[in-house]
C-alpha cells in the first residue's frame, strides 16, 4: 500500500519535472494571485483604518456635556461617568485660566483644570504613538510648541495671582484636536484646592458604546436642568464608523473571488492534464488513483505557490515595517484563499476526470 | 479470456458487428485484420474493458489486479516523459519496486533498437519510436494480456517484423496477445489469423 502510494508521488513529481514550463506558469500565477489578494486586502484593510483614525482624531468618539450659565456642573457627578461601561475616560474641565508660560513675560496659554483620569484620558483622544498612559500630571497641546507628541516636559505656569514663581507642573505633549479647534495651544493640568466651577464633562467612549454612553449622559445631566451635550465631532452621527467601515469593505470578499478565479485555473490545468490522467487510466491505474495523481499535481502547485506567496508577502510586510490590522487583515485573507483553494483541488479534478477513457486518449 | 456473442452498436444505430466468439489461453496469440471500419480497435477496446459491449460479454480468469497492457497506435504515451519512464508505467502502476521497472524497461528498450532514445521525452521522437515506445512498455510488463492496436503501422518493414516476433514471442511467457492488424505480411506464421466480419470473427 505505502509502496504504490510512493509511487504515486513519484509520478507526480516527475510528471511536474517533466513539464516545467506548465508547472512553473501554473505556480507563478497562482503566487502571484495570491499575492494580489494580500496586497488588496492589506492596502484596503490600511485605508479603513487610516479612516477609523481620521474620524477618532476629528472628536468621533469624544462627548462633550456643557453646562449653561445658571447650571451647576459637578465634576464628582462628571468623573463618576468613568464607571460606566464603554466610557474609556470622563475628566470634568474648569476654566480657562490664562498663563504666562515659563515666566510672567512669556506667552499666554489658556489653562483648563480637570478632575478625572486626565493621562487615560489624552490617551484615548488619538491613536497616536507616544501617546499611553502615564502616570503624569498634566497635557499640553501640540500647537503650544514646546515639543513633539510624546514629549514629557517641566513646565513653569505663571497664573495672574500675583506670585512671580511660575508653577511647575509635568506635561506630557498631546494633540487636542479631537477636542475642537477652541484647544489649540490649550494646557490641561489637575484641578489645585482652589478651582473654579467645571464648566464642561468629556467623555471618551468606546468605539461601540456611543449611542449608549449619550444616553446615559443626556439621563444623568438632563437638558432640563441646563445641560447641553454633543459630539466633539460635529454631526459625528452622520459618519459610517471606521469599524463598521472596515467590516463592511468590499475587499472582505477578495479571497473568495480569488478562489473561484483559481476553480477556473484548475479545471484548466485539469482540462490540459485529462488526456495523461487517461493513459493512467487506459493502463489501468484505478480511477481514485488517477484523480490522486491529478489532485497532487494541483496541490504541489499550490502548495509552492502558497509558500512563495507567504515569504514575499512577508518580506513586503518587514521592508515597509507594516503591521496591526491591516497585516492581520491581509495575512486572513491569504491564509483563506490558500486554504480554500487547496480544499478544492480534489473536487475540481473530479469534476474534470474524462467520462470516457477512449475520447480522452484520443483527444491529444 | 473468453468473448461470447459479443457485439457492438454505435450510438448513431449503426451495428459494427455481433456474434463474436472467442477464446483464447494462455499461450495463444491471434491477429485480427479486416477492412477499415468493420470495428476492429473497437473489438480490441471491448476485449480491453475499456469499452462496454452493447451485446454478449467478456469474460477473463487471471490472478493479476490489472490484466492487460496496451499498445494503442501512439496515443497511449506520457508525452513529456522518457521512453524508459513510459516504458515502465504498467510496472509503476501494478507497484513493481522501481529498479526492478527499470530493469525490465530496459531490456523491453534494448529488444526494439531504442536504446538511445531510452532518456528521450517522447515529444521529441518520430512516430515510429513513438509507436515502438508503446510496445515496449506491453513487454516490459508482466500482466498476462497483450492488446495491441496497429503496432505496425508507421514501421518500415525490418521493425515491423521484429515487433511482430516479439509480441509473438511472449507467447512463450504464458501470455495472450490479441493484435489487430492490416500488416499480416508481418505477421508470424505462428500465429493464430482471424477477418472480423460484421457477423463475426473468421479464422
């Protein structure tokens, strides 16, 4: 038995060998088939990300709860919004106090006072590198231009209190733009003994926990009680979500199209193959094993092609240093169409075997 | 093998012959010849099992799993493959270890002159090597039927009648061989004559 299973591989080694333009054609196409889908679905993939951040870096996921003059916002009532769930951070802002930056001569900064997980919080504002959470004490805008985002600084803040030292506080360098334009340049800093009022509640939300948290927010700061809310984003609910967009793009059937497209190489390949399986079969190999033979032909094929698909598609990911979801996205993708189509290998050649062994001979 | 009132219709309605009877033993080799078109590869095919009579049957007593070896006019050949490649595909196929195959395509090669050729892919040879080549593979194995359609026709004389004594030859091996044949001048004395006939086989 493993005898003539041995020799069914070796015949169909060498019949690969022995036409190496068609197996090379064969495994080249199929690579580079198989290549396109990871391309496809990685640059896609990428795209719907690039979006998803886009809309997080213009206040899609950032809720804001005013309160209108004559309204008493609590800030314990704003900070207590952090045990709800879907709510990544909620500080409540007071202010803003302008400050002369570094000494009393220097540019003015408009300083808010939090209370709150402030580090969570400018965390969650933007996917951006450098941007986790750390033990700090405060954020200062990008537009400030004291640094890079990411940075830590040492600032003196010199508030119009009379006292001529400047307040040193940690910063750590931010973008708050997902806040609004009216923030740029804008410090955020712990709320001191002495702050004014809160004026404002934000709110990070989880990307599926939107219209949840708004409608615990618009419950427990009511509109009758002189509360406005809205999204950072301006009709945020207008705007397809990155992660709806990016499990609704059209590339998520990319693998399957590829995989029909491959049907029709193979019954090609089958249809090129059929009169060679008939000799087989004229010379009396049993129909199961013709088909073997014909099945591991494909197979072999696909297999280095799979291979060679897999170490350039790698090779692409570290020489441009992609990575996160839209590898996941394409590696899935690959690993489908690969898997797929070696599934249909079998049911290909069945399809294809010749009904008639004589026609087939003679069908050169 | 035993062929007992075979016959055969064509799908157009067209009967090609009936009433055919033979037997044939260990040892015993016959050429079938007649006129273009009386069916005689179709006879060859319905012997073979590889076509199924539309009357009487056919039936065979051997011990081997795969009981024939075809000679089948240059169709039946792995083109892209070698003469000694194609030469031991019956052997490969019955699971003969592959240095015993070689063996015996070797010597099946070295019998028909084509030596030279042995590690030749058969695309690139003449029709009469090709047809050779086909031979060469019925005698390289061991199975106990020789069908052979036409192993003469694209052979100059000399090669002709060395393919016709080896094929007779096997019946010295306990083998029957079955050809069908315009070229009786080929033909050994030794072996059995029969003209198909839309009635049956004449011998």
């Amino acid at each position: 038995m493993t005898r003539r299973l041995l020799a069914l591989w070796r015949e169909t080694v060498a019949n690969l060998i022995a036409r190496p333009a068609t197996t090379t054609s064969a495994i080249v196409l199929l690579s580079t088939l198989f290549l396109l889908v990871f391309v496809n679905e990685h640059n896609t993939s990428a795209t719907a990300a690039d979006y998803a951040d886009q809309l997080r870096h213009d206040g899609m996921f950032v809720y804001v709860i005013q309160a209108s003059t004559g309204a008493a916002l609590n800030a314990t009532d704003c900070v207590s919004l952090n045990q709800l769930d879907g709510v990544d951070a909620a500080i409540a802002m007071a202010g803003p106090v302008n400050a002369h930056l570094y000494a009393e001569a220097g540019p003015v900064i408009p300083v808010w006072f939090t209370t709150g997980p402030l580090a969570q919080f400018t965390a969650n504002l933007a996917a951006h590198p450098g941007t986790h959470p750390k033990p700090t004490t405060g954020a200062i805008d990008v537009d400030s231009n004291i640094g890079r985002i990411g940075d830590q600084r040492v600032v003196g803040l010199s508030f119009p209190t009379g006292t001529t030292t400047p307040t040193l506080v940690d910063v750590d360098i931010v973008d708050l733009s997902p806040l609004g334009d009216g923030l740029a340049g804008n410090a955020l800093i712990p709320a001191p003994r002495q702050a004014p009022q809160p004026s404002v509640c934000l709110i990070t939300t989880a990307d599926d926990s939107r219209d949840a948290i708004a409608t615990a927010a618009a419950l427990a700061f009511p509109k009758t009680d002189g509360f406005s809310q809205r999204w950072a984003l301006s009709n945020a609910e207008r705007f397809e979500d990155g992660r709806t967009r990016f499990e609704t793009r059209p590339s998520l059937v990319t693998w399957l199209a590829a995989t029909i497209i491959v049907c029709v190489l193979f019954a090609m390949y089958a249809r090129l193959r059929r009169n060679d399986l008939a000799v087989y079969a004229a010379n009396g190999l049993r129909p199961g094993k013709v088909a073997t033979i014909g099945t591991l032909e494909i197979l072999i094929v696909n297999f280095i092609a799979t291979a060679i698909a897999a170490a350039a598609a790698t090779i692409m990911v570290h020489t441009n240093h992609t990575s996160g979801l839209p590898v996941q996205a394409a590696s899935a993708a690959l690993a489908r169409v690969c898997i797929a189509t070696a599934l249909v290998a079998a049911p290909v050649v069945a399809l294809m075997r010749p009904r008639s062994i004589i026609d087939a001979l003679k069908d050169r | 093998m035993t062929a007992s009132g075979l016959g055969y219709r064509l799908p157009t309605g067209r009967t090609l012959f009936e009433h055919v009877e033979l037997r044939l033993d260990p040892g015993d080799a016959i050429a079938i010849s007649g006129p273009s078109g009386t069916g005689k590869s179709t006879l060859l095919w319905l012997l073979g099992n590889l076509l199924t009579p539309t009357a009487g049957r056919v039936d065979i007593s051997a011990d081997h799993p795969q009981p024939y070896a075809w000679v089948l006019q240059g169709l039946n050949v792995l083109s892209a493959r070698t003469l000694l490649d194609n030469s031991a595909l019956c052997n490969t196929i019955d699971g003969v270890p592959p240095r015993v195959a070689r063996t015996r395509a070797t010597e099946a090669v070295d019998a028909l002159g084509l030596t030279s050729l042995a590690r030749t892919r058969l695309r690139n040879v003449s029709g009469g090597e090709l047809q050779r080549a086909t031979v060469a593979r019925a005698l390289a194995s061991t199975r106990p039927v020789i069908l052979a359609d036409e192993p003469t026709n694209q052979l100059d004389r000399d090669n002709a009648r060395l393919v016709m004594e080896l094929l007779d030859n096997e019946r010295h091996h306990n083998r029957v061989v079955v050809i069908v044949t315009h070229d009786t001048a080929a033909l050994p004395s030794t072996i059995r004559r029969a003209e198909l006939t839309p009635g049956g086989l004449v011998e």
